[in-house]
C-alpha cells in the first residue's frame, strides 16, 4: 500500500505505514489506511452514546469539572444527532425516523444551548450569552491537577450559561437522546 503525501517537506508515510503494518506486541497486524464510516474504534452512534453518557455520568456526579470533559461533551452530544442521521440536510423534510429525531433534538431549548456553546467554541467567536465558571474546590476535587490552569483560582467546579448550571444541561440532553431514540430502538443506555 503507498500513500501519496501533499508536501515535499512531509515525513515518509509509507515507511512509518510499512513499520505500522508489521507485527504489533500482541501478534496483531495494523488495520490499512480506508476512508471508514466510523471514528476508529466508535463504530456506531450507540458508542459514541456510551462515551459520552459516561464521561457525563462522572462530570456532572463530580464536584470538580475538567474543562476537557466539558468540550467533549458540549461536541458530541451537539454532534451525535449527525451520527444518527448522516448526510441529512435539515434544510429538507425529514422522511426517515432518524431525520425526524434530527429535526426533533434541534427543537429542545437545552440542545440549542448546547449548539451555541459549541459553535461559540469552534470558532471563538464573541458570545451573545452570559457565560461563566464558579470556582474554588479543594485540591481534592482536582480530578487531573495537569488540567488546572489557574491554581489561585482552584478548578471549576460548576459551569453557567444564561444562569443555567450546564451540567443541568447536559443532563437533560443526555435523557432526551437516551428517551427519545436509543431505548426506542432497544438499545438501552446506547449499549447495543
């Protein structure tokens, strides 16, 4: 397998593909370069269902929030409706379950909150709401002291937007995917 590199200044991809393609410590060989449908080892919207309710689990039951937890978390759950309905435009009607599901998560207030706040945040653009962090947890709170960034402050241990606790938030999109499309589905707490 050769793979074609855009730069001259590039490293050698085929060599590291080749020494990639060999014989991994657990006798295992190293899966071809494709363009998959899935993201790596997250095959399906259910798994990607299961990361996020549990990283959520843990962020909201915490009284310390890692703001990487928060990302993840502001992404998937705003992008997960895009797992369930692939290459849907919203501009059409919807005509299969999964696209009406589409059209029916962009009607819940707490999802558009979440939209923004992700959109706010891939673009950095400024915000038209208000947003904030409630600091001070012991260092015991502290779930990855490397992810502090202000020590004075302590970690967040709460996040708001529109004096709306986003945890809150998280909650009740989490229970509208989980009520409105994985237990109708049968796959209960997006375990398939």
């Amino acid at each position: 397998m050769n793979v074609r590199s855009n730069s001259r200044n590039a490293p050698d991809v085929n060599s590291r593909l080749r020494r990639l393609l060999t014989p991994g410590d657990c006798g295992r060989w190293a899966a071809p370069m494709t363009r998959p449908t899935h993201f790596y080892d997250l095959e399906s919207p259910e798994q990607l269902f299961a990361l996020l309710r549990s990283v959520a689990d843990t962020f909201t039951s915490t009284r310390g929030k890692p703001t990487q937890d928060l990302l993840f978390l502001v992404f998937g759950l705003t992008h997960l409706r895009e797992w369930i309905a692939p290459d849907y435009d919203p501009k059409q009607s919807p005509a299969t379950p999964e696209e009406k599901f589409y059209q029916q998560i962009f009607g819940l207030a707490e999802f558009k909150i979440l939209q923004a706040l992700c959109n706010r945040s891939k673009h950095m653009s400024p915000s038209q709401s208000a947003m904030g962090a409630l600091y001070g947890g012991r260092i015991d709170d502290w779930p990855d002291v490397d992810s502090v960034t202000d020590f004075d402050r302590g970690p967040p241990i709460a996040y708001f937007v529109d004096g709306h606790d986003v945890a809150d938030i998280i909650r009740t999109v989490i229970k509208f995917y989980d009520e409105n499309w994985f237990q109708e589905r049968g796959t209960r707490n997006g375990a398939a």
